[in-house]
C-alpha cells in the first residue's frame, strides 16, 4: 500500500526558475523530486498547492507525493532536507488522508509582498523586498488595499496568455503593514489567477505613489481591462506565506 | 585641499574574504576602492573602524578616505552605491573632521550573534544566522552573559597568533534577547579582540547547551587560560551592528 505525504516546503526562490518544473533551468520542484528519489529509491510525482515563478519564495509551500517507503511520515523532512541544497527546507512532513490534494483541496492561500523604503537598499533584504526610494502615501495604499476585498471578477488582475475560464476570487485580507522602513501587502483569497498579486502589489504601489487614482483596484475590477490595472510588480518581493485547507493549516502547524 | 570622507558600508560576508585586502580573495575593502576609483579616479586609502572575518556581516561598518574630489560629501553614497555589487552598501556619507580616525577614533562598539532554534535552519537566514537544532537553556544563558560586564583582562577570550599588548577592554553590554525562534547576543565594549565575540558567543552557546558550567565566562576571565573558554562561534551568526565616536553614532545617523 502507497502512503500519501504531505510536506510543508521553504524556499528562497532566487536561483530557481520558480516552483514547476522547466526546461531552461533548476526548478524547486526539481530538487525536492531528486531528494525524494534520493531517499525513497522512488520517482514520484510531486504536486504543489499552485505554482510559484521564478524569484518568487515561499515561507510555506504545501506539496504531496505517494509513496511506498516505509520510513515514518514525519522523518521524511529530516531525510529530505539531508539531500536537499540550503535554500530549500521541508519544514514539516506527515502522512496525509488519501484523498488529500496539495492543489484541489486548498480552501485558503495568503501571499505577502515586501518592499523596503528609504533612500539605500538594504543588502540584507535584496533578494527578498523591492527598493523603491520614491515617497509613497502608506495611509492612501492601505485605503486603496480595501477595493479589494469580497468577491470579484479578477480578470483585469490576471497576465495575457493565461486561458483560465473562472476569474471569479474571493479576497478575504488586503492590507498593508508597516515594521520600520519595511512594507509589507498581505493578500488572502480561495485562489489567485497568474500574476494577480504582483499586480495587485503593481497597482497599490502606483497608486502609493500618485499614478494612479485611490479607486484604480475598484475602477479595474468594473471595467475587467488589465490595462486599468498598474504593472507587474516584479517576483523578489512576493512570498507564498500561509495554506489552509480543512484539515491543515501551515500557520498552525508550523506555530505548533 | 584634500577633505576626509566618512561613510557607513553596509555588507553581506558572505561572498568576501572579509573587510580586509587579502591575496587569497575579493575583500569589502577591495570593492570600496574599486569604487572610489571609478568615481574619483583617485586610488584612496580606506581606513575601516576595523577588520571582519571572512563571512562575518556588518550592518554598520564605519570607513573613512581622504579625496580630492569635488562632489559634495553627502553625494559619495548614491556615487558609490552605483559602482558597488549589491551585498556591499554606503548608506551614509559625509564630511568628517581631519583629525577623525574611523579605527582610533572610535569609543564604542556594538556586535550581534544571531542564533536560529528549531528543527530546520530558515532558508532566509542560511547566512546569517547560526542553526542549531539541540535545546538552549536561554535563561541560562542570559545571567552567564552578566559575567563579561565590566573591565576585565580578555585575553582568555582572544584567538591564539593575535600578539597585541593590552587585553584589557570594558564591555558595557552583555545580553541575550529572543524574538520567535532567534535568539541574539548583543555585546558592546570599547574594543574588541580577535575573535572576541566569536569566543563569548561560543562560551555562551555551550553554557547554554549545559556543556560549560554557568560562571564559566568568570572562571575564564580569571584563568586567562583560552582553554577555559569556549569553542570559536562560526563566523555566518555575526554581526558588526554600530559604531559609536566622539561625534558620530551610526544608530543616530541611520534613524534620522
């Protein structure tokens, strides 16, 4: 009998061209298969609660594989992390129910978008938060974020190319908050379409800093026209923070 | 008429050999001259308030050269910051008295050793925090770090081949505070040893994991044996944190 394992992954996503799997380049995906087969003997298929893109990290990644290996479920961190490379860590692995999906069953997502203000970036953060030295109205962005909120057509809100038919989220959280010369936009929804927090993050950050209207999220969300919307902001600054489902939630389990 | 410049550099020790010009690698010192020659022409000599081991950090490293450049004082950090790799910041510069000296002038100085409990290391302090994984006894640790308060003969607590004279420092800090998982040990003293606070961080560490008895930074003091102290800290967990002079405190100048 296959064993169904969920884990619960960190990532600094810098020297990966993001999560999926790619052919230009290492994928995290493609590290935590070589770790598993390393310590299993198994190729599994491993599957993520969603893709991250390249820069793009995780402070708690929910991914799941089958497998026949007999080690104890919550070993498996420890074995994985023995192979894998020091920007990845599993933090937490147990067995999960079988019918459990990294992806199908998540109820919940929560991504943060870091940006450091001030005059010099800081080198500690360089990898992990955008510099913008330009002043930004934080009281406004934070009244902005609340457009957000309820549930939306986010299409406006999603990048070209993308073929998804349901464009249709629920926003549970939009808020800015400060700690320092740090900024940080925490985003919750049941799901998010390709891009749609960094440009979600694109738009506040303009409208921070006068470009666009106080009203532009909610203007974009009425008119349903990407080009309503501000720009991309770009993948260091955006990290995958939180997944719950109903019987798993990364916050609690890691706060344990 | 040349004017002394002195800046507060900011890096990450990662990729160096440390802050000091070495044959065997790239220094801090290196790209900061580089630097100043490209924007001035001029090859400086650049004094650091002092040295850092290879992979040791500093969030407030004090450096002072004299030019003959024009370019108004306050405008060498954002010169410098454009020909400096993104590890290494100038997050301040101005125009110093010609009698300040960034190493002889200086009257205090401020270290960090940033410890990261818990199973797994955090991919986002791999390098800059030390993991360990075994149990801490904090409170412990805390009233062992009161023993180093005060002027003693260091020179237990000084790495073998250093031939300086006078072993005497006064430290006004010694303490222990906890955020979460990090645990950091702040010392400040009016001068430091080589590899000073790498040996109290590594005393304190094995107090703390009941390898040393809880005075024993006391019984070393009063040895003057290094066999009495602890093991060397490895260098990732430190941090140069402030500087302080006569007229320039960094902590001041970074909170304006």
């Amino acid at each position: 009998m296959s064993r169904r394992i969920r884990v619960i992954v960190q990532y600094d996503g810098t020297n990966y061209v993001g999560w999926q799997v790619q052919e230009n380049g290492i994928s995290v995906q493609q590290r935590l298969n070589e770790a598993v087969l390393a310590v299993t003997g198994e190729q599994i298929q491993l599957h993520g609660s969603g893709r991250t893109d390249s820069g793009v990290h995780a402070n708690a990644q929910v991914a799941h594989f089958d497998t026949y290996a007999r080690m104890p479920a919550d070993k498996f961190a420890i074995a994985l992390n023995m192979r894998l490379p020091r920007d990845i860590r599993v933090l937490y692995s147990e067995e999960a129910p079988e019918d459990f999906h990294a992806r199908f069953s998540a109820k919940n997502k929560t991504y943060r978008y870091t940006v450091q203000t001030g005059l010099h970036a800081d080198v500690f953060s360089r990898t992990t938060a955008l510099h913008i030295h330009t002043p930004l109205d934080f009281m406004r962005m934070q009244r902005a974020a609340q457009y957000a909120l309820g549930e939306h057509d986010f299409k406006a809100f999603m990048s070209a190319g993308c073929t998804i038919e349901n464009t249709i989220r629920t926003v549970t959280r939009s808020e800015w908050t400060q700690n320092g010369k740090y900024l940080y936009y925490e985003v919750s929804a049941n799901g998010f379409l390709y891009n749609m927090v960094r440009i979600l993050a694109g738009t506040l950050l303009e409208i921070g800093g006068g470009k666009l209207p106080e009203d532009a999220i909610s203007r974009a969300l009425a008119s349903g026209l990407r080009a309503d919307a501000g720009g991309t902001a770009p993948p260091l600054g955006l990290t995958l923070l939180r997944v719950q489902y109903e019987d798993f939630d990364t916050e609690e389990v890691l706060n344990r």
